[in-house]
C-alpha cells in the first residue's frame, strides 16, 4: 500500500540501510506501523526514540498528503520493492527505498552514464563535456545521460542531451514541488518530456545544501559510470566519482593542463588510479566495453561452432533479443537461480560464447 511505503520514507531518523531492516523483520511494510512500541525497541538500530517515531500518527498524516501530490502531479513513484525501482540501485547499500520521478525514461537501459563536474565550467569543460555526448549519439549508442541541473558542467550535459536527442535524467536534493536553481526550469521542462526529473526528496523539502551532497548517491548509483569532466580540489563532483567508486562502478574523467584550477580534481582521480583517463567517446567505449555500433561484428547464429547444453542455449536465445543483459534479468527470464546463471555463464565465458562486462552484464561475443 503506497501510504504506508510513503511514510517508510519519511520518518525521522530512518534511512534506507534500518528501512529495509525493519521490513525484513517485521515481514512487512504495513506491518512496520502496526508494530507495537515495545517490540519495535527491540529491534536492531531502532531503540526507543525511532520507535516512537514510527507510530507517530503524523507521519501517516504526512504520507497521505504526499500521496495527494503525487497524484495531483503525475508523478510516478518507484519503491525498493517493486520491479520498476531501478535495477542498478540494488547493488548499492544506501540506496533510497523509494524515489520521486516526473518524466517518462527507462532507467534499466543497457547504458548509463553519469556526467558530473564544476559549478564554473570552462570553455574547454563544456567543449568535452559536448563533443562526448555528440559522438556517442552520433556512433548509434542508445545510452542514459544522469547528472544534478547545476550550474556548469551539470546543466551542460543535460542540455547537450536534448540536443541530440539523447534521454537525460536530473537528480534533484529537494522535492519535484519546485526547482533549484529556478534559471534552469526551462531545460528541466523539455526533460520532463525527453527524460525524467527524479529524487528521493518528498514535497516540501527545504532548500539545504548537505541535501545536494546526499542526492549525488543516486547519481552515481543510477549510471554504469561516473564521468568527471571539471573539477577543482574539492567539489560535488569528486563526492560523487568516490561514491561510484565505494559501489564499484567505472569512474573516468577528462585530464586537463598542470596548473589549472578546474582540472586538478579530474587530474588527481588519474594519478590515484581511481578514475580512467578518457579524452574522447572512443576511450569511454574502450573502458566500459561498449562496442561501436558501426563495427558489429556477423550474426552470433553464422559464427558459434561450439557444443551448448539445453541450458546454456536458453541463455544465448535470451541474449540474442538484447545487445545486453543483466544477472539479474537473466534469473528473472530464465527462472534459475543467481548462483545457477553465474555458473551457466561462467562456462559460456570458458567456451568463448560471451563477454563479461562491468555492472553485472554480459553480451554475446
């Protein structure tokens, strides 16, 4: 029931790591706000004060109003429990258990991308930050675009998107009741039709900057990769390269000159090895294993001259329809089990049928 996952969400003191916590041992969502005080206590991380907080009838109050905003306005909601909640934020611990979407996107696509940088992007930024989103579209890759609508390299990666046609995702730290900055509400309207404006924030949510800092989770989170395009010592986008480093996904960035203000953050992710030199759409497709389109190779069925048991061809029939696919999509498709599908394509790897990718996905050599 949609009041009770809303008000999941909003309790004070409870985030996405104890939320999910205590689903698991009640049994339930609804189950969370019938629980007796005395039994909630006894509950890991909860304790007496986040008891109280949960059966305060308030909080219900406040979800039934959220619901009527959220019906009034469109706005599709996406719980942890469902299988419209995005794919890749399952693997990521302190992902939200719910989240806020105006926009009609596919955020389970085959590629995704975060692009992140300085609020005072430089000539050269937004030059990169254009030329990659151009060229990748223009090789035929249907991919994502998530970033956060600021200033700079942010805006400049959403606007790109539109402009060639390439669905594109803004994270937002506060609800879809208003926009920050207001000077971007122009873009963030022709997103809503060519992408999506998406946050775990409910209506009403001051305005607070440590909510920018929590929102980048979900960008990160959303994307198979973290592009740096620039950023001085310290900034947003450096918070966001380590937060998809901590969930184990690509981070690169775009070098710049010695000296340079704007390019000593993407110059220091380089020297640490935690983000991949990249200075074109050919390297991130190196990277991240993406073949270009305009180079496929011949048809799986004209070049696999290998013995396949029932099972294993069951899982190339599956990846025949796509250019890739999930584990996750794989046990759903094909109901087995993960630790089943990790073995089937384990051999399938051996026999030199199928490529491992990052992110969990797999394609057809």
């Amino acid at each position: 029931m949609l009041l009770f996952r809303v008000a999941l969400s909003i309790v004070p003191g409870i985030g996405g790591v104890l939320a999910r916590n205590l689903v698991a041992y009640v049994g339930s969502v609804e189950g969370v706000f019938r629980e007796p005080v005395s039994k909630l206590m006894k509950i890991p991380g909860i304790g007496e004060v986040n008891a109280h907080r949960i059966r305060d009838k308030n909080i219900l109050l406040r979800a039934e109003e959220e619901i009527h905003f959220i019906e009034k306005n469109g706005i599709g909601v996406l719980f942890y429990l469902e299988e419209n909640y995005p794919r890749r934020f399952r693997n990521c611990p302190d992902a939200p258990v719910i989240c806020y979407m105006k926009g009609n996107v596919n955020l389970d696509c085959d590629k995704a991308i975060s692009i992140v940088g300085t609020r005072n992007a430089t000539d050269y930024g937004r030059q990169v930050c254009d030329e990659l989103i151009r060229d990748l579209a223009a090789k035929g890759h249907h991919f994502l675009v998530v970033s956060g609508l600021a200033y700079g390299i942010d805006i400049q990666a959403h606007k790109t998107s539109l402009k060639h046609k390439v669905p594109t995702v803004g994270v937002l730290g506060h609800g879809l009741d208003r926009l920050y900055p207001a000077a971007h509400s122009r873009t963030a309207k022709a997103m809503v039709e060519e992408g999506a404006l998406l946050t775990d924030f409910p209506s009403k949510t001051k305005i607070d900057p440590p909510n920018f800092i929590r929102r980048n989770r979900l960008i990160a989170g959303l994307s198979d990769a973290t592009i740096v395009v620039e950023s001085g010592e310290k900034g947003g986008a450096l918070i966001t390269a380590d937060i998809a480093a901590s969930y184990d996904r690509d981070v690169c960035a775009f070098p710049g000159r010695v000296g340079d203000f704007y390019s000593k953050g993407c110059n220091d992710l380089i020297k640490r090895n935690i983000a991949a030199l990249i200075e074109n759409a050919s390297d991130l497709e190196y990277v991240l294993g993406w073949e270009d389109p305009a180079k496929k190779s011949a048809p799986f069925q004209q070049r696999l001259f290998v013995d396949l048991t029932p099972e294993e061809e069951k899982l190339i029939d599956l990846l025949k329809r796509d250019e890739k696919m999930h584990i996750d999509s794989f046990c759903q498709a094909a109901d087995m089990s993960m630790g089943k599908i990790s073995a089937l394509l384990l051999e399938l790897e051996f026999k030199g049928v199928v490529d491992a990718l990052p992110g969990n996905l797999y394609r057809l050599k």
